[in-house]
C-alpha cells in the first residue's frame, strides 16, 4: 500500500497544494514551520479521522476558509482508491469513497493504513491513561475497521450513562431530593455489552503487540538495555472481558458513581502499563529511553499489521533530529523495505542514505520535487 497523490485546498498553511508521491522513501526537507507536518498530518487523518496534534478538527482548516478538503489516492494490490474528506468546523464532515458518497465520515476507515510517529509521541509514554487508550483503539480499527463502530457506541453510552449520572448528582445536591436514575440500568445492559466487546478487543490486541514491542525497542536502543526488557501490561476495572463482568464491575461501583456522578468503571478507565525491565517507563525513563519507547509502540503497530498482511504506510514526522547517529541507522534499518515510508526533516543530512530516496523542498505554501 501506498499514497500516490495527497491534494489539500484550505487545509492547515496550504490554500491548495498538490504532492505525487512515490513508493519506497519520500523526504520532505524544509526549515520548520513551513508545513511538513501538515502534510502527514493530513495523510494520518485519512487513516485515522483524527489529528494526532490536536483534540477537534477545527484548527486543521485554514483560518478564514469555511471547510477544508482532503483527497488522497491510495493504491494497493495494484487498484487505486481515491479518498475525500471535507471538514466542515462544527458540523458532521462529509466524506467520499471512490467518488461516491458515503453515509458516515468513518465508512473511508481501512482505505489507508498508516502508522505516524511525531514528537507529539512521547505523549504516549510521558501522558494521561487516555493517550494510551487512543493508541490502542487507533491501531485496533487499523486492524479491524468494523471497530470503529463499537467504539463510537460505546462512548455514546457512556455519554448517556454519565450524563444521568451527572444530572442525579446535581439533584440531590441542588434540591437535596433524590436524583431519578430509574433508566440506568437500561444503560447499563448497553455499556456492558460494547464494553466488553472493547475490552475483549484491547486485551488481544496487546497480547499481540507485546513480542513485537520488545523486539522494535531492543532494535532502537541498540541493546542498551536489557533484551526485552520493554513491556506493556493491559490493567482493567473489570475482571473478564465479558458483559457479566462488566455488570458486575458496575453494580459494585454504583454507589460511588452515584456518590460523584460519572462512570468509574468500564475501558475508558483501563490503564496500559508500560515498563522497562521492572519499572515503569512514567517517571523512571530517560530523555533516551522515553523517546525510544514511543517510536518502539508505533513501530510495533507498523510490524503488527505487516503481520496480519496489511502492508501499512510509515511517516516518521521530525523524527531523525532527536535520535543519535546509531539509532538513525537502526532505525533506518529496520523501515528500509516499506512499501512507503513519509520522512520529514529540517535539514536533509539527519536522514540516513538508506531512506534518501524521493526528495521535496517543503516552502511556505508549496511542495516541489527536487
């Protein structure tokens, strides 16, 4: 798989621009804050329907403009596929598949697998639970696009469950009478059963990231540390991945949801672990060894779905300026036989002659090929 033409009109710094890509590397090389990272950015919305820099869609289209366009061609097994999204700031977006529209925005997911890594990444180390909770679902609908849809359901309800929660709680406080949650168990019988599925998903997917994360961090790190001395351990609410554990689960913490009037059990409060030999990479890691573990996830995503048979599309965002000399062979090493690999960088001579490959010069508004 690989993009062979990325079109943007009013998105991020860009008005409108054009790139046909190339498979293998493709460097785009400029001073920083000329719009690199807009590009990738816009190729990891594709994948994913997010941004991996920002929390909603808004600040993608470009100040003054009134939505945005993305058109991606996507070729795989020699059949091209054309994406279109248009982002339209507090509005659903709308989306094309092939040049035929599609009901829902996420219906495109699947058409591009792409894994990115970006500085943003260490985020996935140094962060809140819920970075690693995103991780995680991103990579499960990379999989299996159909897990989308559970994920949106069960944040749907969740947002119902909490919302009466929430409203319950404000009763009792502002009226001193008791909140109605006569429906709750209604919502209940629903988050049980898309949480289990969620967790369920979670918990196969980490089992099997785990060899790949070991092997991709001792690959980085040069054997620095101990060999396989990076782990990741799935830590749940609930006990099994079954809708009886989860009601279960709920039923013991129903007098402290009520008492703080939100859910505090379920996959959005799950915990992925992360250690380096026995201790935990958040607070004990280096500078090194942080950065080295993030790029170890994505680059454990990106060698996971190689392993399914899904030969995704791997853009390392500014990646090369933080890593010395020796982790920018290994690293270079170990994506060299990418179908496509999307390298940006502020000064070309960071990157390794394995990965030089196509080059772009990258100016304010515009992307020429060298």
């Amino acid at each position: 798989m690989y993009v062979r033409r990325l079109e943007l009109v009013d998105i991020r710094s860009y008005a409108r621009v054009a790139v046909d890509l190339q498979p293998g590397p493709n460097v785009l090389v400029g001073p920083n804050g000329v719009g690199k990272t807009n590009l990738v950015e816009a190729m990891g919305y594709v994948a994913t329907l997010s941004s991996h820099r920002v929390a909603n869609d808004a600040p993608m289209v470009r100040a003054g403009a009134g939505t945005g366009v993305i058109r991606c061609a996507i070729v795989h097994e020699g059949r091209e596929l054309l994406v279109e999204l248009e982002i339209v700031p507090g509005k659903a977006n709308r989306a094309r598949l092939g040049r035929s529209p599609v009901r829902r925005a996420r219906d495109v997911l699947g058409a591009l697998r792409l894994v990115l890594f970006a500085p943003e990444d260490l985020s996935l180390v140094r962060g809140d639970p819920a970075e690693r909770r995103k991780y995680l679902d991103e990579l499960l609908v990379l999989r299996q696009p159909r897990m989308a849809a559970v994920r949106s359901d069960y944040e749907r309800v969740l947002k119902q469950r909490n919302a009466l929660l929430r409203t319950s709680y404000l009763t009792r406080r502002v009226n001193r009478t008791a909140g109605d949650l006569s429906t709750l168990d209604v919502w209940n019988q629903h988050l049980a059963q898309h949480g289990a599925t969620l967790l369920g998903a979670r918990l196969a997917l980490v089992d099997a990231l785990a060899p790949h994360l070991a092997k991709a961090y001792d690959a980085v790190s040069g054997g620095g540390a101990m060999p396989g001395a990076a782990t990741a351990v799935y830590q749940s609410t609930v006990a099994e991945p079954t809708p009886e554990a989860v009601l279960s689960a709920l039923q013991a913490a129903r007098q402290s949801e009520v008492d703080r009037g939100m859910t505090l059990v379920g996959p959005h409060r799950d915990e992925l672990a992360l250690s380096l030999g026995q201790l935990p990479v958040k607070g004990y890691a280096s500078h090194g060894e942080s950065w080295s573990f993030a790029l170890a996830l994505r680059l454990a995503a990106y060698e996971l779905l190689r392993a399914d048979g899904l030969e995704p599309v791997l853009a390392l965002d500014d990646v090369f300026a933080e890593l010395d000399s020796g982790r920018r062979q290994r690293l270079a090493a170990l994506v060299g036989d990418a179908a496509q690999v999307i390298v940006t960088c502020a000064v070309a001579a960071d990157v390794p002659d394995e990965l030089a490959g196509v080059r772009f010069t990258v100016t304010p508004g515009e992307v020429h090929r060298e």
